[in-house]
C-alpha cells in the first residue's frame, strides 16, 4: 500500500466534498423541495458547477501525471 502525499488526499477529500454536495442539492431537486423556477435554475445551475469543477480538476490531475512522469 502506498501511502497518500498531502496533495493526493487533499485532492481526495475535496472530490468526496463536491460528490456529498451534489448529492444533497440532487436530493433537494427529486424531492420536490422547489418551490419556484428561479430555485430550480439555481439548484441546477450549482450542480453544473460543481460537476464542472470535479471534471477540471481530474483533467489537471492527468496532465499533471503525463508531465512528471
């Protein structure tokens, strides 16, 4: 087993944040918790940001790994 450099858990603690984050504002959106449009174009529109963000840095961690090969 091979242990976790500080950024490589800081990476992992912070994709296990936004995947918790998702998931609760996903659970707000599917149960009916709306109560305008203008609620559910901001509740979608943070959940885009937040898979954006995960998507960004797990495309930083492999140009990272292809450059310090």
């Amino acid at each position: 087993m091979t242990a976790l450099t500080t950024v490589q858990a800081y990476q992992r603690e912070l994709d296990k944040l936004i995947s918790i984050d998702i998931d609760r504002l996903t659970e707000q959106l599917s149960n009916g918790y709306i109560e305008s449009i203008e609620e559910y174009r901001n509740l979608t529109g943070k959940i885009a940001g937040l898979r954006s963000a995960r998507d960004l840095m797990q495309e930083a961690d492999r140009v990272c790994a292809e450059l310090y090969r």
